[in-house]
C-alpha cells in the first residue's frame, strides 16, 4: 500500500524532500558506461524482474505499488513529476491550478487520445474520478479523494475539481497518485472494476507505454507509446518486458548472470549485499519513504472491552525492539521508525521512542494488561505476507514472535497468505493483526496519516475518531509550515499514546541492481517514489 508525505503547495510548486535521499551506491565493478554480456544498442529494450505482484491494473481496484508500477507506465496523469526527482508539474493537463479557495482547476493540453483513438477531454476526467468515487472499491485509493465534493467539466478541455475544504495543501499532488490515472470512458465501466485482459484488449492506454502482451504476474511487455507527449518525456528505450519471480533467489542468479538488466522489489538484505561485489552490476539506492507497520482491526483483535483492546495494543508496542529487527533481519536496509510519519520528512515526531521507549519494558507492558483486567498470556493472530513484501518478512514476522512471547505476555500464533488473496481478505475482517507496508502515493507527512486514519481510510480496520480528523483536515489546509508541522505533529502524538490503531516498525530506501551499461536507475530512485521506466537505457 502506498502505498504510502510534504510538500506545501501554492500553485502546482513542492518543495523537495532532501532529507530522505539517499546517494547512489555502488560495489564491485560499477561502471555504468560499461556492457554486459555482449553490446547492444542505446534505445533497445530493457528486461526488468520483479517479485512484486500486480493485484489490477484498473487504478480503482488497486492500491499497491506492483499495480502502480504498471499504471505509471500506461495511463496519464493531469499532475505528474518530472524525471530525475520530485518537482510536480503539468502532464496531460496544460495548466492546473487553485481559482478558488475550494476550486482547483485543469487545462487540458489539444489533441490528448487513448492508443485505440477514444479522446481525452474533460469528460474523460470527470468520469475517471466520479467512477473512483462510486466504485470505492475496498482496495482501490478512493480515500484519497476523501476531500473532493465534485467534479465538473466546464468546458471541451477544462476541468473544475471542487474541494470540501479550502487551500488544500496535498490535492495537487493527489492528482499524481493512485488515485489519479485517468481512465478510457468508453472502456472502462462506471460501477464497476474492469478485468485486466479487457483494458489491454481495449488499448486503453496513454501514457509513456501501452502493453502489448500480457500474462499477468507473469510477463508484461511494455511498447513505446509514439502519440504521448507528456512530462515524462519520449522513453529513452525501445520497451521493457517485466518477469515476475515467485521468490527473489531466482531474480538475484538471473541479474547476476545477465539475464535480465534491473533488478527491483524485493532482493533480500543478504543477496543485495552479495551483489555488492559482483562483477557486472550495480547497486543503487534511492530516496526512502517505504515503511512497515503491524495493523490492529479494532473489532476482531484479542480484548473484551475498547479499554482491553487498547490495553493490548499497548503492552505490544512495549514489548518491541525495532533496531534488532532492523539489523539482524535487514542488515540496517532499514532503520527502527518510531513514529507514523517516517525521519526526515516536515513534520516527522518520534512519539513511540519517547512513549514506549527502544527496548522492551516487560514492567510497563504488563502493567498495562493488569490495569485493563487482561488475563495473560494474550494469544494474537498475526497475518503476514510472504511475497509482496519481500522475503524477509517471514523472518521479520519471527522476530515480532519471539520478542512478544519472551515477554510473558503473549502467544503468538503466524500465519502467511500470499498477496493477491491477502489483499482482498485483509479488508474483509478476515486477520485481527497483519502486517502491511507503505509506499507513498506523494512525499508529504499528511500521505502517511490521512489514508490510515481519517474516516474512511483505506485499511477498513474500524478506527475512525472525529477529532483525529478534524486535525488532518487543519494541517491539510495551513498554508503555514510552521502552524501545519505542529499539527502533524499532534496527530501522532495522539495516535502514539491514545489509539494506536497501527504500530510502525521500520524504514526504509528503494534499492535497484541493475548490469553496467543500464543507465537512468538513480534517477528513477527519487523521492518522487515511482520508477519510472521512460529514463531507462542501455549501452
């Protein structure tokens, strides 16, 4: 899930997130201008594996990175970043910009068309998001429009977005999310998610690439799209194919060995240290924004009361050492993140380090239970998953367990689902306590609370507080930094010692390995957070 911010925003200008960059790494023999494996020709097709999965490629029925990584590469966007970072601009639109306090209003650019000849006008748009509003699919990003009252189209090209709330500092920016991709009306169904075999069937697509053979979770193959002429830019190659692994030791032999030319989500800490010092490869980080976080459904976790539940959750937050999970299972890929807004960002607290402490506090956990009348030992249901997020995470998950239970105070009992199933059943009451990540929709602080925790967020585990959200709506709409990182910083303040509705583990940056002579992987490592296959190449 972004998945997962920022930048205050006038008129479509942000202001770029340095603190989370990371510099490009490289081990072993890391000259990019070098070949591998023979010489090919700039411009000529890239292979890309993965072991990300793909839940849909219609953007109202998905909001995890495998599915954006796709739909970034084949439908527009009004608001897009430009390549090499994170500065948000115009793409299919000509101009956007705020004509009122509540009004935020798109020009879009003359003779924009889907790749089967469907126009893109302003009822295309307004279409793309009345539909995302309507269909509010469990898994899809409609709680990122939790703002938006209306949409209406003025004229052939103009586009009105009218807002609950004014000087919304983050709905620019919204635009370039999941929840943004604009879809073909005369495709795509009003009420309802579209299979993906239809809208490849369809060609209803308009952005850098169109896809052209499709096996899902399999093998995608992404064609240069002649007719797009948006921010992004004409891609740098002449395609990429995209193989999906089942586990990530066959995707590290096979970037390794040449077989493939990049290497991204997810390599293990182990294989990405090995590949370090492999002949014919590098190793690129980019900037971070990706966190790990354990959710509590509100209903079905282990308690008889709301106090026991809270109770519970508390007592867990005690009995967690994040450093150790970060070090003996990630090797330090991942730093411990102490609150829900990740280090580095404006606004960004550390109110689980100053609640709870660094270590563990058997004495304050258990205090917490007895208060409550919670008998113990607390037997937790905990769900993880064991593809999406990498291979690690049943190590991770292990490491949860054993802390808890060397407490007294818990009986852990993990189970692991694979992700195209945990997608669906995790917002269907289905886990009491699971796992899941976070992968920015845009580098903004309000991106890691608004979708968790305002009425009717994403995660479908029961918490909603009205004073919670009377502060998000406060900080989304200050246009003073100084005022609105106060703000962010009391709503995790309040979550941290009031609610704790989800409990933050680990941070971390995004990692390619790609063969020498691949060239543009940093820049597509940018705190936009979105690979962008168009800045691809090879020598």
């Amino acid at each position: 899930m972004k998945k997962s911010t920022h930048r205050l925003v006038t008129t479509v200008a942000t202001v770029a997130t340095v603190a989370l960059a990371l510099s490009a790494c490289g081990a072993g023999r890391t000259n990019t201008n070098a070949t591998s494996g023979g010489t090919t020709a700039a411009g000529s097709t890239l292979l890309v594996g993965t072991t990300d999965k793909v839940t849909a490629i219609d953007p109202a029925g998905s909001y995890d990175n495998g599915s954006f990584n796709i739909e970034t590469q084949v439908f527009p966007f009004l608001m897009s970043f430009k390549p090499g970072g994170a500065e948000l601009a115009p793409d299919a639109a000509q101009s956007c910009k705020y004509t009122s306090d509540t009004v935020y209003t798109c020009v879009l650019r003359d003779g924009l068309t889907f790749a089967n000849g469907d126009p893109i006008n302003a009822s295309t748009v307004k279409f793309t998001f009345d539909r995302q509003i309507a269909i509010n699919d469990p898994n899809g990003p409609a709680s990122l429009l939790g703002n938006l009252a209306s949409v209406s189209a003025v004229d052939a090209k103009t586009v009105a977005f009218t807002l609950k709330t004014p000087n919304d500092q983050t709905f620019p920016q919204v635009l370039a999310s999941p929840a943004g991709p604009i879809v073909d009306e005369k495709v795509f169904k009003a009420d309802a998610v579209l299979d993906d075999n239809a809208i490849v069937a369809a060609k209803a697509f308009a952005g850098p690439y169109t896809i052209t053979s499709y096996k899902k979770n399999e093998l995608v193959v992404l064609a240069k799209n002649p007719s797009y002429s948006g921010i992004q830019g004409a891609p740098k190659n002449n395609g990429i194919t995209l193989k999906y692994y089942a586990d990530s030791n066959n995707l590290k032999l096979d970037i390794a060995s040449g077989a493939i030319d990049v290497a991204t989500r997810s390599l293990t800490p182990t294989d990405i240290d090995s590949l370090k010092t492999t002949d014919g490869v590098q190793v690129v980080s980019g900037p971070g924004g990706e966190i790990r976080y354990v959710v509590f459904n509100m209903n079905t976790m282990p308690g008889n009361t709301p106090a026991q539940k809270l109770a519970i959750r508390k007592a867990f937050a005690y009995s967690i050492d994040r450093q150790e999970i970060a070090t003996q299972v990630y090797k330090d890929t991942y730093t411990p993140l102490y609150s829900y807004v990740p280090a580095g960002l404006p606004g960004a607290a550390t109110p689980f380090k100053d609640l709870y402490g660094t270590k563990p506090d058997v004495a304050a956990a258990t205090k917490q239970l007895t208060d409550a009348g919670v008998s113990t030992p607390v037997t937790l249901d905990i769900q993880y998953n064991p593809d999406h997020y990498g291979p690690s995470s049943d190590q991770e998950y292990a490491a949860v367990k054993r802390q808890l239970e060397a407490t007294g105070l818990f009986k852990v009992n993990l189970q692991s689902t694979e992700w195209v199933t945990y997608a669906k059943q995790r917002s269907q009451d289905a886990y009491p306590v699971y796992q899941l990540g976070w992968f920015p929709d845009f580098s903004d602080a309000d991106n890691y609370l608004t979708p968790f925790f305002d009425k009717g967020n994403f995660l479908n585990n029961h918490f909603e507080n009205a004073d919670i959200s009377a502060l998000l709506a406060s900080e989304r709409t200050d246009s003073n930094p100084t005022t609105r990182a106060a703000t962010l910083v009391k709503i995790q303040t309040e979550m941290a010692s009031k609610y704790l509705s989800t409990i933050p583990l680990l941070q971390g940056a995004q990692v390619a390995v790609a063969r020498n002579g691949v060239n543009g992987v940093k820049d597509t490592l940018n705190a936009s957070f979105q690979f962008r296959y168009a800045v691809l190449s090879k020598s």
